[in-house]
C-alpha cells in the first residue's frame, strides 16, 4: 500500500482515524494496539507472508534485549549476545537480500552454475532490521531501558509510516514516546500540513521528473549527450522529491498519532561540498551508520594501535587522517551495500566516500583560500558536478559505466536532436520550479511574511490549513491518473 494512493489516504488512514480517536485517544495501551493492528494490516497489505517475519525479527530482538541488559558494564556475557544479535540480523537481511547477489557474482568468478534461490525481498527490511538492532545496541550501552512490553517494541519496528522506507527512527529517540505520545491540536495541523507537503511532492513533482527522463533516456534515435545529462538531472530531482516527500509524509503521520520522527532531510541541495551533503541528506541513515558503525570503529582498540604507530614513527599527518578515512570507507561501502544488491550501489558509496577523503585531505582548504564569491561559484559547480555523476550511477543499475560514457559522448548518437530538445523543452518549467523548491526560498519568504504583517500562531493554523487542502486536492487529482507512482527507497 502506497501513501501516494487513494486507498491508503482515503480509506485505510480515514479507518484509522476514527479507531484511534473515537475508540482509543485516551487509553495508551488501546492507543498502541490500534496502531499496531493497523501497522500490522498495512505490511500485510503488501507482504501478508513477510508479516511474521517481521514480527519473528521483533521477537528475536526483545529476547535479546534481556540478554544484552546489564546494571553496571558490559560483561563478556552481554558482548557475546550483542555479537550473536547482529550476525542474526544482518543474516537474516544478508540472506533475502544478498544471496543471489553473492551467487551471481561467485558463478561469475568461478565459473560454476549454482542455482539462484526463489526468495523476495521483503519490503523495507533494511529499514525495520536496522531498527531492531538499534533497539539491542541502545540497551546494551545503557543507553535505554530493557523494553518489557512486547506490545511496545512491536509498535516501534511495525509502525507504518517509517516501517517501509524509513525514516530510520532510532529506539532512543523514541522510548518515552511509546510510553506517552503528546497530541495537540498543533501537533495534528502540522501533522497533516507536512502530509499533504510530501504528497505534493512525491506525486506533483517526483513522479512527473520520472516520466521527463524516461523520455530523455529513451529519445527516438539516441541517446544524445543533452538527453541524457537534462535525463540524469531530472532524476537528481526525482530521487530528492521522492524520498523526502515520502519522509514528509512519514513525519507527518507521526505527529498526528502524537509521535515526533526525526528529521530526514534539510536541504541538501544547498550544499558546497560532499561532507555537508550528507550531512544534510538521508540524515536517519547517515547518524545510524555514524554512531553504530564509524565512531564504534574509530574508538576501536585496533585502530587506537594503529594511530599510535603511525605518529610513533614520525606519520603524524598519516595519523591524523588515515584512521578517519578507513573508517570512513568501511562505513560507505556498508552504506552502498544497504541501498542494493548491485554493483553500482557500491561504487556509488565509493564514490562519495573518494570524494569526501579528497576534502578532508586537501580540497577543503583548497577552497577555502578562494575569495568568498569565487567559493561560492567554485565550490557549488564541484558539489553538483560530483552528485549529478553520483545520480547517473546509483540510477544505471543495468550498462552502468555504457550509460556514464552517454553522458561524455561516448557511444551516442550526436549531441541531441528535435525528439530530445521537445522533451526537455516541454519539462524545462518542471525542471525550474523543482529546482528552486530544493533551496529554503519559501520557508524563508514566509518567515518574513509573518514577521511583517504580524502573523499569529492561530493564523498560522489557518495558512497551514488552507495549504494542505490545496495540496492535497491537487494531489488526489495526480493519483486518479497516475499510472506509476511507486516510491524509490521501498526496493532497500
């Protein structure tokens, strides 16, 4: 079940609606069980076999909560069964979404003919795997307490609007949540201001830059070189109003059921260079695999020996550098490997780790030595020029480095032709207005508008208001005659 849909808006949400506040507003536990029934339907919806396996990851991971709980320091015990948790989760996510990758390639190598294995991946497994053992780190650190309702935990991985494609919201950031959550009528506007937001921009705007590079790409007697960068361009915004309109509506939903979810994005377009980037994009990911991955690593005994070595023997620029670079690769190859099982996913994570020890090592202060204008020129054609190739790979799964050398010349038919300049013509206002709504000219425009004619918080509610049924209008149309309109990030 899609969120860019009318069953889903229309039908399932406004069911659910009337559950939780009719029958289950004021009783927490009733509030938990009708969200989860309801979490529970929605997976099934799609996935009704892979429910129980979710449930069976959530079982796993609450036993292991036990295990790995512990009143002072870790003891050998609790490391033992912090180890064991995350071989079965990464095993269990290793085997429906890998195994056929690793085959492939082993056959590939080897030159043996061992049979592919009939499985399919379950949707969003990366994202509630990656939840789950969260939930297992956290109360090992001490972090978070041992949950003890299974119903809670249960509610945490299975709630349905970051069940699927995220955001990844992070059991610490959560646990007194699921205990108390704080409904509004505040929380409620904004709530359903920051849905109407995402389905505005999933379903106006992401789904028509699909079908505007799917004609660029496929332009009658291509491809052509302005084809295929105006084609790689459109999908820089597709992926962009896809995935944060989705965490949009994600967001949103989770404040009208009294839940507040992380942010996910924050203009990462506006950036000047790959480190901000992401810093700015996919931000549940990049904190999930900072926190649980890189600081783990850089902080481990191993790599503290291997500083000291290194400024031991006179390297104390290697030392400086080095161990953050190393880990930073190890975490970008994990963070390229999550997003698919292809080979393109890891050269894409390659790609901006290469990128990002560039800027630590020397670009960076390249750039800083620039007058302030020159930067901002500068350092702003660096950031596009590497993300838009970093969009051309993570998008050419199939003929990846074919399809980069299009880009180049390499292989094409000319520079474009009437078919690909009518294209790109009849998409060029689409290609301005999503453009312009990367950068936070709006919010900015109404950050003055209130201050200069005085706008209250009531007004404010009524703006919001207004806003989200014009948008949500518009949206609805978009849906009746929308063909495809399936989110990017369900396939991780």
């Amino acid at each position: 079940m899609l969120f860019s849909s009318l069953i889903f808006i229309y039908v399932f949400l406004f069911a659910l609606i009337i559950c939780y506040f009719l029958f289950a507003r004021r009783n927490n536990t009733a509030r938990l069980i009708v969200l989860t029934v309801f979490s529970l339907i929605f997976y099934a919806f799609g996935e009704p076999v892979y429910v129980f396996l979710m449930i069976g990851v959530v079982l796993v991971n609450y036993i292991f909560g036990f295990l790995c709980a512990s009143d002072g320091e870790p003891g050998k015990k609790q490391k033992l069964f912090l180890a064991l948790a995350i071989v079965l989760n990464l095993g269990c996510l290793g085997f429906f979404k890998y195994t056929n990758f690793f085959i492939t390639n082993i056959n590939a190598v080897a030159g043996t003919d061992v049979a592919l294995i009939k499985v399919v991946m379950p949707i969003g497994i990366s994202f509630f795997t990656f939840q789950a053992m969260s939930y297992v780190i956290d109360v090992y650190r001490g972090v978070s307490q041992v949950q003890r309702s299974f119903l809670k935990l249960l509610m945490y991985v299975s709630f349905f609007p970051q069940l699927i494609a995220g955001p990844i919201v992070r059991y610490q950031d959560i646990e007194d949540q699921l205990q108390n959550q704080v409904i509004t009528a505040e929380h409620i506007n904004d709530g359903i201001f920051r849905f109407a937001l995402g389905a505005a921009k999933k379903v106006v705007i992401a789904d028509t830059c699909y079908y505007a590079s799917e004609g660029l790409f496929n332009a009658d007697g291509g491809p052509f070189v302005l084809a295929y960068w105006a084609g790689v361009l459109f999908c820089f915004l597709q992926i962009y109003f896809d995935f944060s309109g989705y965490s949009d509506m994600a967001i949103g939903l989770g404040k009208i059921f009294g839940f507040d979810f992380p942010e996910n994005f924050d203009y990462p377009y506006a950036s000047t260079s790959i480190a901000e980037f992401w810093r700015r994009w996919h931000i549940s990911l990049g904190t999930w695999f900072k926190d649980y991955l890189f600081y783990p690593v850089l902080k481990s005994r191993a790599w503290r020996s291997m500083t000291k070595k290194m400024t031991k023997s006179g390297h104390k620029k290697l030392a400086k550098y080095f161990p953050t670079i190393l880990a930073s690769f190890i975490v970008w190859l994990a963070t390229g490997f999550w997003h698919g099982a292809n080979w393109n996913f890891i050269i894409w994570g390659l790609w901006y780790w290469l990128f990002q020890a560039l800027e630590l090592l020397f670009l960076d202060k390249l750039f800083a030595k620039l007058p302030k204008v020159l930067y901002q020129i500068a350092a702003r054609i660096y950031f596009f020029a590497v993300v838009l190739i970093g969009t051309a790979i993570f998008f050419f799964e199939n003929n990846t480095f074919t399809r980069i050398g299009y880009l180049f010349g390499a292989g094409t038919s000319g520079f474009t032709n009437i078919f690909a300049n009518a294209t790109l013509l009849g998409n060029s206002v689409l290609m301005v207005v999503a453009f312009v709504l990367c950068f936070p000219i709006i919010p900015w425009l109404y950050g003055k508008a209130r201050a200069k004619f005085h706008i209250g918080a009531d007004a404010d509610r009524i703006i919001k208001t207004v806003a989200a049924v014009a948008m949500l209008t518009v949206a609805t149309v978009r849906m009746v005659g929308n063909t495809y309109s399936p989110f990017l990030y369900f396939r991780f």
